[in-house]
C-alpha cells in the first residue's frame, strides 16, 4: 500500500474525503505577484522604492527586463501546483523602444506583451494602479493630495488603470482584480486627519465614475497601519477602506501584514463575508511589522486558509500572494511562499469541518480540542506529495532552481 493510500485511511477514520480534497484544491487560483522577481522596480523608469515600503538584500540575479521577468516567472510556474493568476503593477507596463510613456498615459498596449504571456501560460491578469515610486508623490501624498495637479495625475492614472483591469480581463475570459492602495501618510502627528481622508474619498469616487464592467473588473480597496517615514498617521486606513467597500460596493482587501500586531486576518474573514459578496487577501508574512517576508506553511497563514474553507467560501476570497525578498533567490521564493498557501488550503480541506462545527455547537470543548490536536499529525505531507505527482511538479525544487540559477547572466 502507497503512503498516499494509508493516509487516506487515517483521514477517512476522521471522516475526510482525501479525494475530494485534492480535486477541489486543483480548482482555487492563486494570484502570483510578479514584483518578487524584480525587487518592485518595474519598468517605467523608477530606480529604488519610495511610499513607505522597501525591499532589502542583494541577492544576485535580479530581474532588470521584462524578458528576464518573463523568463524568471516561466520557471517559477513550472514549478508551482495547481491553478494560476499573474498579478501585475502599473509600473510594469511595456513602452515601445524610444517611447516615453508615464502614469497617467499608460494604454492597455503597454500591456500586450503580459497578456500574450498570460494566454500562452492558460492564466488570468490581475491589476494594480502603482501609486508609489514615482516623482509625482509629493510629501508622501498621491490622490489625497491638498495639491489638485497631484491629485488630477494620479486620478488619471487610475482611470487608466480601469480600462488596462478590463481589457485583460476581455483578453483572458478571467475577471481581473484591479487593487488601489495609496502610501498616502504622514511621519508625525497631523494637524488634519479628516480633510486628507476626504479629498481620498473623492478621488476614488472620481475614478470610480468610469464606467467598466463590474462582472469582469472586481476593484477592491487595500488598507493599511503606516510604513516608513509614514509612521503617525495612514489616510487610506482600515476603518476607511472597509467603510468605503461597503459603501461604494466595491471589495475590501485585507493584507496580513497591514494590522497591529496583535490582529490576526483569520478572525475577520467570517465578519467580512456576511457583508460582502466577495473578499479579497493579499497573503504575506510580517515579522514585527509590514516586513513582507516569504510566506511560510506557519500558524496564521494556516488559520486563514481554515476560516475560508469552513465558511465554503473559496470562490468567495480573491487569493494573492504579496511579499518581496531580496536576500534570498527570487525564484525559490515565489515557489515555496505560493507552494506554502497551497499547503494551507489542503490542510484546510482536509479537516472535518462539520464535526468540529457540530462538536462546538454541543459545548463538547473537550472533544473538539483533542480533536483539533489529533488532526495536527495526521499524515498531512503524503497528501500533498500525491497532488504534487497529480500536478507534474516535483516535491523538491531547489537543485532545479539553482541549475537555472547558474544559467543567469545578470
């Protein structure tokens, strides 16, 4: 008998269809960030990060031209499991040779090329207006601005934005996720916190009068504490952002990394969708603060993943990964940070939910800990091995990223 074979018996003695697992976590596309493999740098003439976020580490290899990033992601998704997205950033856009092109000019041509990738990977597009690194982010302000010039440009940039989120959503079949988040901030204590929050609001009603298709473009609104030299005050808050979602019903987004250090995600995820009719996350690991560091098979990224599957909201939650390492291989980093959200999901999957619930719902505290603490040694890892063979992908990866390592001229 197979180690696979066995652990579907241990699982089936706790009422788990291994199965049914397997299959239904080939179906839950997670969005992958193309901005690892570049250090959030782009291609729109930006040189190094500003908006209260940075990446650390020289690690060699950097991507420097979307051919590299291309060529880079190529080897990532050969070796990542399952159902895929690309998620992209405005400053990734692809100008002509000799063509200028800025923030509030970009078209979906600067596009073409991402989407020719995406169709011949079989994936979707997802979208970000790039609201950071860019000199028309004065004092720290985009579309909260007291400055109109300021506020115009980044008001067209995301109107631009609107239309590039629906052309690839036309070109893919897929919905695309077009995501707003602002640095917007200030790095000591404002005179006026209202007034920002309010030329922010009107903003984003001004770019929200575009019109677009909301069954094919999901705009979600991204929160956030502070960043660096950003530290006392962020207008684009979490109070604001979901009171803006549900107000304009547009979809809120949380990203684990942009709350106090004692909130944890997994416990809002059941509140958000009772109000919502989709979510989305943007998943990362935050050590002390909004470090953004690989994602690890770790206890909340685990709990995340549970908090969806027993609300059987998978196709409810947009899911994306967000994180950027330079110390470390960005290839082996996109891999083992998406293969570890995966892992969460089929761990998910493969707890017997409506026994727990039933077990809570009967005060038998007693036998839903033991429970809980008997599922933690399961035979976890021989399921995922199987849906790794079921993929085509090999369990170990890293020889094969350090032979493509070696093949890099950069």
């Amino acid at each position: 008998m197979s180690r696979y074979e066995e652990a579907k018996k241990q699982y089936a003695s706790f009422g788990v269809d291994c199965e049914q697992a397997l299959q239904k976590l080939a179906t839950v596309p997670i969005s992958i960030h193309c901005w690892q493999g570049d250090d959030v740098i782009g291609f729109d003439g930006s040189d190094s990060l500003s908006g209260g976020i940075q990446t650390t580490g020289d690690y060699p290899g950097r991507a420097r031209t979307p051919d590299e990033l291309m060529a880079d992601l190529d080897k990532a998704f050969s070796l990542i499991p399952g159902k895929k997205k690309l998620n992209l950033h405005a400053s990734y856009a692809i100008a002509e040779p000799g063509e200028h092109i800025d923030r509030d000019t970009i078209e979906p041509k600067h596009f073409k090329k991402w989407v020719e990738f995406a169709k011949a990977h079989g994936v979707g597009l997802d979208f970000n207006p790039t609201f950071f690194a860019h000199p028309m982010v004065k004092n720290n302000l985009t579309l909260s601005s007291p400055d109109k010039s300021v506020r115009s440009f980044w008001i067209e940039h995301g109107k631009r934005c609107l239309a590039i989120a629906e052309y690839f959503a036309e070109e893919t079949g897929e919905s695309c996720v077009m995501n707003i988040w602002i640095p917007d901030g200030m790095k000591d204590i404002p005179g006026d916190r209202m007034a920002p929050r309010r030329r922010f609001m009107e903003s984003l009603d001004e770019i929200l009068s575009v019109p677009f298709d909301r069954s094919k473009v999901y705009v979600t609104l991204e929160s956030k504490v502070f960043g660096i030299g950003l530290e006392a005050y962020t207008v684009g808050s979490a109070e604001f952002a979901l009171s803006y979602a549900a107000g304009r019903k547009i979809t809120p987004l949380m990203d684990n990394g942009h709350y106090h250090p004692t909130e944890l995600v997994s416990d809002k995820i059941s509140s958000l969708l009772l109000f919502h009719e989709k979510i989305a996350l943007h998943i990362t690991r935050p050590m002390r603060w909004d470090s953004d560091h690989v994602v690890l098979f770790d206890d909340e990224t685990r709990e995340i993943a549970r908090e969806i599957v027993r609300a059987d909201a998978l196709s409810r939650v947009f899911l994306a990964t967000d994180y950027f390492d330079a110390s470390i291989n960005r290839i082996s980093a996109w891999i083992t940070g998406v293969r570890n959200v995966q892992k969460a999901l089929l761990f998910a999957l493969l707890q017997p939910n409506e026994t727990l619930r039933s077990l809570q719902d009967q005060n038998d505290m007693t036998a839903l800990m033991v429970w809980q603490e008997e599922l933690k040694t399961a035979p976890f890892g021989d399921v995922w091995m199987e849906y790794l063979t079921r993929q085509g992908v090999p369990g170990a990866y890293l020889e094969e990223v350090r032979a493509y390592e070696k093949t890099l001229c950069r």
